[in-house]
C-alpha cells in the first residue's frame, strides 16, 4: 500500500455490522447519569486522587448541571461524608474554577456553598454529602486536606478488546512505518489512532506509556504542510497538542510523546518522516464487527512540500525549502528565492533544519533583491537552527548544487519583522 496526504481528500475504513450500541462502563465503573463514576474511599491528596482516576483515563469527577450534582450523592451514599472533585480554582470567582476535563469553568453551573470558592482555604474543591452543605461544594486545601474521591469516565459501547474507551476500541503494536502501520490497523477494521479531545490525549498517553516502553508512538495524524493538518480516519482537526517547541514540517507524519524520562514534553505531538518506524496505536469503534481479509484503501504518494524554488516573488510569512525536502535534493541544481514584505517591516528568515553537503552544496543569502546586494552570509554542512535578519523588506537567497553527493537539504520560515 501507497499512503498520500491529499488536502480535503481523507480515507475511511467502513464496517459490515455494528453491535447494539447499548453504553456500558469498564474498570468497575457503574452508569449513572449517562457517566460512568466510581468512588474510592482511601483518602488522598487532590493531585494523588487525580494520578489514580488518570491510570484508567478518567478524571476526577466534572460537574455541568443539577442532575450530575445528584449523581455524586447516588455513587457516594452513606459511604464518606466529602469527596474530591474535578475543579481547581484561581480566584474567589466560579468563572474562575476550571474543570479537569478541559470543557472550560464553572461559570455556567455551580453549586458553591454561601462564602464559596475561597481560595485562602484551598484552590481544589470537594463535594458534601451529607449535613447542612449536602449537596454543596466547599474549598480545601489540596495537599493537606486527604479525602476520598469519585472519577469518572465516558461510559462507551461493550466489546471485548484490551482498551475500550468513550465508544472506541485501541490496540498497541510493536515498530512499523507510517504505511505499514496503517495497512495493519486497517486489518483491524480500524486506523492509526486519530486523538480528537483532552481527555482522549490523556488516555492515550496513560495506556502507551503503560503497554510499551518507546519514547515515541505513531499516531494517525499528517502533517504535509507547515498550516495543514489531516487525520487519516478522517476526522475533523478540533483538538491540537502539538509542542510548540517542534519545528514545523520536520516531517510529513506525527508520533506522540511516550516517554515520562525524555527530554521531550510527555503526551505533545512530534513530527516524524513517513519512513521512521515506531510503535503504533490503532483505533476502532467499539463494537463493531470485523469482516475477516478486510481489504486494504489503496492511495497514492505523499507529495512534498513546495519548495518555491525559482518561484516568483514571495510575500511573508511562508516557507522554503531545498528542492524535494524533506527527502534529498539532487545534483548540479540552482535554485532562487525572493522574499518581501510590506515596507515598514524586515525579513526574518529561520532555518529550522540544515543538512548539505559541505563547502560545495551552498546557500547564500542576500540582503535585498538580489544577488548584488549585501551578503549576509554563505552557509553549508550540517549546522544547527540559525536565524538571519534585513535590514529592509527584501531578501534573496539562492542553492547551488554540484555533481556529486546530496543530502536532505534544509526548510526555513521568513516572517515579519518588526526589531530593531
């Protein structure tokens, strides 16, 4: 199979019967409320509770209406008087109380007992259960205060795969390249994992840090230009996480950040070549009946980046990039860049990855609009990310290669710049 990122043009696995779709809990989880909750009665801190409800891919529990308020008092019972729930507050203000879950604050719907939140007494917030507050939520403090606590999860669809989580199926598979990753989910009626919400990034993050021990995970998601993403399942691009740290288009496919030890930000999305191989996460929906031989969606190439070499003017912001890159330019090829922006600003062109053939695959870069102007410099080799700056609203940069040897080449951002 031949794998593409071609914009709009999105590819789906399609399934021959689904099982009745009647919600149901996992983990010991018990439905109420259309949630699936649990209470855990040891006492803990606020953050030790949270780690616990995330070993499952729950959060602590959310609260967004009079009836989820209840479901509290119905899961709890007689059992302990006070709960942890998912709310951590910066201010006095309910508008201030965010929810664990990412869906936003308290402002919509609070139950605060009179003289509440108040964040002297605590940023974190549990639930009463019973007495003149039952029912209310009081502040307290989040590392001397231990108190039981209630997670809750999305209640999703039975099956009987490994990890079912909020109606889908994942499964966890030792090292392969974007392509043949891809062909094997597809065997499984399924995709590279697609990560649509928080919540989902958190699960995900919890059982590929617990099934397999690699710093990176491949994940259904591409990455073919610098302001385009595409899920290969084909789902709507609403949730992003990836490091703001990484360089953009430092490769065409995405892996997940695995490692709790790396360097790297655990759980933030990286880019990755289509030809790296990692372990793979795959996802389907819950339920769904496999046909055995399912067959494979054939595609076509990954097309580059354009490169705009010898291309007409260019206006900030934008990219450039080697001819071919992020794969090896070829030999005794010239190419030309000119780079403007409005007249009140300056260029600032970054290279974020550089890798040529040194002292004779070159780069010059120019300080105006053409190769008369100034050099501001001549680079070549492998050399780390550096920035060069105009000192008008033009710049002009060209490559020139020669008979022998090639390399991946580099891609380089020019932006407006308003410095000094």
């Amino acid at each position: 199979m031949q794998f593409a990122v071609i914009p709009f043009v999105l590819f789906y696995i399609f399934y021959t019967a689904t099982a009745a779709s009647t919600p149901v809990c996992t983990n010991g989880y018990t439905l109420i409320n259309n949630k699936c909750l649990k209470l855990y009665t040891t006492p803990a801190s606020y953050s030790a509770a949270e780690e616990t409800c995330r070993s499952v891919g729950a959060t602590l529990v959310t609260v967004k209406n009079a009836n989820d308020n209840q479901a509290i008092t119905t899961i709890v019972g007689s059992t302990v008087s006070l709960v942890w729930m998912g709310l951590y507050c910066l201010d006095n203000d309910p508008s201030k109380c965010l929810w664990d879950d990412s869906t936003g604050s308290a402002a919509m719907y609070s139950n605060f007992a009179s003289g509440f939140p108040l964040v002297d007494i605590g940023k974190c917030v549990y639930y009463s259960v019973r007495g003149v507050l039952a029912g209310k939520w009081v502040s307290g403090d989040c590392d001397n205060d231990p108190t039981a606590f209630v997670c809750e999860l999305p209640y999703t669809i039975a099956d009987n795969c490994a990890y079912n989580y909020n109606g889908f199926c994942y499964s966890i598979h030792s090292s392969a390249a974007f392509v043949q990753a891809q062909e094997t989910c597809e065997k499984e009626c399924g995709n590279l994992v697609s990560i649509t919400s928080e919540m989902e990034n958190r699960y995900v993050s919890t059982i590929g840090s617990r099934g397999i021990s690699s710093d990176y995970l491949l994940i259904g998601a591409m990455w073919p230009w610098s302001d385009m993403f595409a899920w290969v399942d084909g789902s709507v691009w609403s949730y992003n996480n990836i490091d703001p740290s990484n360089t953009p288009n430092s490769g065409t496919c995405m892996v997940i950040v695995n490692s709790r030890a790396s360097s790297k930000a655990f759980g933030f999305w990286e880019g990755t070549t289509s030809s790296n191989a990692w372990p793979f996460i795959c996802k389907r929906p819950a339920g769904a009946q496999c046909p055995p031989n399912q067959p494979l969606v054939k595609v076509t190439p990954v097309p580059n980046q354009p490169s705009y070499c010898n291309s007409a003017l260019l206006l900030a912001p934008g990219v450039i990039t080697s001819p071919n890159y992020p794969h090896n330019y070829d030999n005794n090829h010239f190419c030309s860049y000119q780079l403007a922006t409005l007249g009140s600003y300056k260029i600032l062109l970054k290279f974020d990855e550089f890798i040529t053939e040194s002292n004779d695959d070159i780069v010059r870069v120019y300080d105006g609009d053409s190769s008369d102007k100034p050099l501001l410099g001549t680079y070549s080799g492998n050399l780390n990310p550096f920035s060069l700056v105009s000192t008008g609203n033009t710049m002009y940069v060209t490559f020139k290669t020669d008979a022998f040897n090639n390399f991946q080449g580099f891609s380089a951002r020019f932006l407006s710049y308003s410095g000094l």
